[in-house]
C-alpha cells in the first residue's frame, strides 16, 4: 500500500473522476444513473400529487422519495 493510497488522495481522486468525469466509462455510468434517478424522483412526485393514485400507491410513492431525497443528499455531500 502507498502513502497516497493510506492517506485517501487515491480514493477521492478516484471518486473525483466518477463524479466529474463525464469522459471516462464510470463517470458516464453514474451521469446516466444521476439522470434515471431524477426522472424517476419526478415521476413519483407528480404520480402522488394524483389522488387516487396515492390512496393506492402512497405508502410506496413515499419510500421513493425519501430514497432519493437520501441518494441525492449523499450526493451532493460527496461533491
């Protein structure tokens, strides 16, 4: 093991270029999962804001959006 790897410099440089590498193969593998989970996030909001559709799915619409709500915080702090 390294002293960049023991002190972390690897790992976030690592995580760096996941986050804000849009031309390597694992930066544009987490832009498209960011994307999916956007629409995805807005889709359950806009179905929940329909009644019936939260009377029969509510419970399950709620889970989502704290899911994403978690996932986009967890985000956000990594960036």
């Amino acid at each position: 093991m390294t002293t960049e790897n023991a002190s972390g410099h690897g790992f976030k440089e690592a995580l760096y270029e996941v986050i804000f590498g849009y031309e390597s193969r694992a930066g544009r593998i987490f832009d498209l999962g960011l994307i999916i989970m956007i629409m995805v996030s807005v889709i359950a909001v806009v179905l929940d804001s329909v009644g019936a559709f939260h009377l029969r799915h509510g419970e399950l619409l709620s889970s989502l959006e704290w899911f994403f709500t978690i996932a986009f915080t967890i985000e956000y702090i990594l960036r």
